[in-house]
C-alpha cells in the first residue's frame, strides 16, 4: 500500500522509534513521535552496532561509508580475570565489522536524519494510552490530548504499557544479574580496537573505546540475588564496584579503578510478547522483545525492526495486513536472537572446573567462534 500522507504516531523517542519514524517518513508517511522525556537523550554509555544494525542505519542514510561517530571494531579479545590473561580471540564476523557508538552519539544522528527529512517530534509527551478504533488509532497523552492517527507504533521500551495493553500484565523475572555501566576519560588508541571481555566466575567485563577513543565504555555484570528494584540510572558506588571485582586484575583492573560515577541496574526479562499488533498498533525494540544484554543485540533488532515495519506497508495491501505481516517476519528471528543472549550468561560466569574446561575450548575455537554467529551478523532486513 502507498503510506504517503497515512498519519502515524511513534511513540517512543529511543532508537528503535526514531528508526522506525525515519523508515515510515521516508515513504512518504506523516510521522509524530511522541518522547516522554523534555529531551531526546541516552544514558552516557555505549553500544556495539553489528553488521545487521549497521545495514539499516545506512539504508536510512544516517550513516555513510565514514560511519560518522563510530568507531570501527576488529573483534573481541576474550580474557581471564586475575590477571588479565589472554584466552582467545574472536575476529571480526565475515558479514562486516562492529561499530563503537556513544548512545547519545547514535541517537543524535538519527534525530538529525529524521528533523531533515520532516518527522515531527513531540517532547515532553507521556502516551497513557492507545485505543484501537476500526480505521484508527487514538493516542491519549498524559494531559489528556487525544490525537487520531492511521497507525500507532509502541516503541516504549523494556516497560511498554502499551505492550500491557495488548498482551495484559506480566510480572518481570529478576535474572540474578545487576549490570554496572561507566564511562571514563581515555588517551590511548589501539591501531586495532577490540571489544575486551574478561571472565571470572559469577561476573563478566566488557569494555570498549568511544567517541574517536577519548573515553573507554563499560559494562560489569555480576550475579546477585539481593535486589528488588526494576529501574534504569541508579547512581552506583565507584568503591562498592571495585569491590565487587577487587580481583579483577590486569588492564581492566587498571580501568574498574578509575571508575567514578557508574550507574547500575539490576537486569529483569520479560519474555518476547505473545501479542505484537492489533492491526492498527504494533509493538517494536525492546517492547516487542527486551533481550539481556549478552550478545549486544537489543538495539540492532530494533533497527531490523523499524526496517521490517516499513517495508511492510510496500509489500500489503492494507494497515491491518501489513501489521501482521511484520509480526510474523519479526517474531520468530528475534526470539533466536534472545534465547542466545540469555544462553550467553550462563557461558560467562562459569565457576571452578567448568570454567578452565570452558577457557580450553575457547583457546580451540575462539577464532571460530563469530562463525557461530554469524546468522546474527550477517542478516540483511534491507534486501
Ligand atoms: C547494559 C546494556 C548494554 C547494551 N548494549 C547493547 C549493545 O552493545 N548493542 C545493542 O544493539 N544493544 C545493546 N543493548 C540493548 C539496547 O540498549 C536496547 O535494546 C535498545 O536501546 C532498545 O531501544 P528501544 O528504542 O526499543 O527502547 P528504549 O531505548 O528503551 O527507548 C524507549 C523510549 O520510549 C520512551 N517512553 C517510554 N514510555 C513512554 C510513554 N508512555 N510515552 C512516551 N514515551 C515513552 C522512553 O523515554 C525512551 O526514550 C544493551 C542494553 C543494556 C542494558
């Protein structure tokens, strides 16, 4: 069907619904975002694009061949945690290198391409609720504004209340792991930059270069049971982090030391929503499938989403149909992609001889191991 002039109401202003609004715009669609937040903006910390984010990002014409703002990855070097040994290496996957990106960075560029290309973006605008009428939706804000609108796409996160909406309520499980993120001032520049992941039992680190390598990104994960709190952008202690990793040694001991204001959540899941669309509203990113953050997946499948949605409406005859259609393409490759995230956690934090036996068979096939992924990395949603 031909979307040009169809009102659409994204409502959502992170990188998925800024994605998808692009996506909508460029056929020609009438696109409104409406962000919650006064401004658009993303936790001080970074992200790792892959070859299928990537391919989109440049399909929507928000990066170009310089990949603007990112910083080219040549894998993941996989290390021990006491004294930083080095276990193995993952080279970069054959579908096409990584990317470093600050969050704010990423989001700022999608903002620039989607302002230029006349997507309008209402800030400060909390969606309460979104009703399904035969030929609409109608998206209600938060001071009671009712807007129609010819489709509605809940991108509202890990927390979607339009997804409990659809689907009902879900109680969130808390997966035992709490996520430590920072950022700190960095000089060095490897000629190579790679992801480093160390491993010691019940905890992981990953840390990686940002913003042409003047700051160092990372993400400590531990397992913990004391925590009750779903949230985002808790102010963490720099020294309680240090001694939760106190034996962390090596390079990445030097970095947990610098540390100054890290920010911790704890991780819950909800499963990938049983329901995605009801034929005039349709669910995306994280709201459709929030996914643990142990194969850097969550913001690549929301790229692929936006992607998919849009292309939809070319390849249907109808609002209702095309819904159902991205539901049913999505769907099944985003919940491989979260089984393996979660898969994933189990594999870092192994314990005693389980571990050392783990470490020899990276040593074997770490250099292999992108292989294993490389149906992640090498999926195209653009063609
Ligand atoms: C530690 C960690 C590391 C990660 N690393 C990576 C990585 O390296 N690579 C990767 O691809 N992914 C990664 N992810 C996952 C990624 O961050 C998310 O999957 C991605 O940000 C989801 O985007 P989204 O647009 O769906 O949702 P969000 O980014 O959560 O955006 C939702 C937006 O909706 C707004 N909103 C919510 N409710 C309302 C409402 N009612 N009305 C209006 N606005 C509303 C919010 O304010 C927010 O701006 C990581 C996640 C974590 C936790």
């Amino acid at each position: 069907m031909n979307i040009e002039g169809l009102k659409f109401g994204v409502i959502g202003g992170g990188i998925g619904g800024v994605a998808a609004a692009l996506a909508l715009r460029q056929r020609g669609a009438q696109v409104t975002v409406f962000e919650q937040a006064a401004e658009l903006t993303e936790v001080g910390a970074g992200l790792q694009i892959s070859e299928n984010g990537m391919v989109v990002l440049r399909a929507l014409n928000v990066v170009g061949e310089t990949h603007e703002a990112g910083i080219r990855s040549y894998g993941t070097l996989l290390r021990d945690y006491r004294a930083g040994r080095s276990i193995s290496e993952i080279p970069a996957p054959a579908a096409g290198p990584t990317y470093y990106y600050h969050r704010a960075d990423l989001l700022g560029l999608l903002h620039k391409q989607a302002l230029r290309e006349g997507v309008e973006f209402r800030l400060g605008a909390r969606v309460s609720r979104v009703h399904k009428h035969p030929s609409e939706a109608e998206v209600v804000l938060g001071d009671g504004t009712r807007l129609r609108v010819g489709c509605a796409i809940a991108a509202d996160g890990g927390r979607s209340e339009i997804r409990v909406g659809l689907n009902g309520p879900e109680a969130p499980e808390f997966t035992h792991q709490v996520a430590w993120r920072a950022t700190i001032p960095w000089a060095r520049r490897d000629q190579k930059p790679c992801a480093v992941l160390t491993m010691g039992p019940g905890r992981h680190v990953v840390t990686y270069p940002l913003r042409d390598h003047t700051l160092m990104n990372i993400v400590a994960i531990e397992e913990r049971s004391d925590w009750k709190e779903e949230g985002w952008r808790l102010r963490g202690e720099p020294e309680d982090l240090r001694a939760r990793f106190f034996d962390f040694g090596g390079l990445v001991g030097e970095i947990l030391g610098q540390v100054q204001e890290p920010h911790i959540w704890a991780l819950f899941l909800r499963p990938v929503a049983e329901h995605w669309q009801n034929g005039r509203v349709a669910l995306l990113g994280d709201a459709a499938h929030p996914t643990l953050p142990f194969m850097a997946q969550g913001a690549c499948l929301a790229l692929e989403d936006a992607w998919v949605l849009a292309r939809s409406f070319d390849e249907q005859s109808g609002v209702t149909q095309a819904l159902a259609a991205y539901e049913t393409r999505r769907r099944p490759r985003a919940k491989r992609v979260v089984d393996a995230a979660g898969a994933n956690a189990r594999n870092f934090h192994l314990r005693g001889p389980m571990r050392l036996a783990a470490q020899m068979a990276l040593l074997a096939i770490g250099p292999r191991l992108s292989r294993k992924y490389e149906w992640i990395y090498a999926y195209d949603a653009t063609v």
